[in-house]
C-alpha cells in the first residue's frame, strides 16, 4: 500500500489540503507535529485513529 492510498484531497476538507483518508489531520499537522519534536508514539498516542503506516506516508 502506498502513500496514495493513505493521502486524499477533498475540496471543501480543510480548504483541500492532502489530509490522511478517513480524517481531517493533514499531512501539514503531522509534519508540523514532527518538526515540533514529537514522536512518532506520541502522536499516534493522540491520535489513536492514525497508523504509524499514516505518518510514514506524510514523510513520502
């Protein structure tokens, strides 16, 4: 499965930003998460809906 099949674009989400499928987090909140210092345990701990297969795919 790649990073396609994870990341969607839907106008009118989030002003159409790439978001992960099945959510409004998107790819800029978990790189942004990341760049602050987090974890990859410590977002997938608040947001338990993500995978760690989701985070790798914003990375892509």
């Amino acid at each position: 499965m790649g990073w396609q099949d994870r990341i969607t674009i839907t106008p009118g989400v989030r002003s159409g930003k790439p978001c992960i499928k099945g959510t409004r987090i998107t790819v800029y909140d978990i790189l942004e998460y990341l760049a602050g210092g987090m974890t990859e345990a410590q977002i997938l701990a608040d947001f338990p809906d993500l995978t760690a297969e989701d985070i790798r795919a914003c990375l892509a």
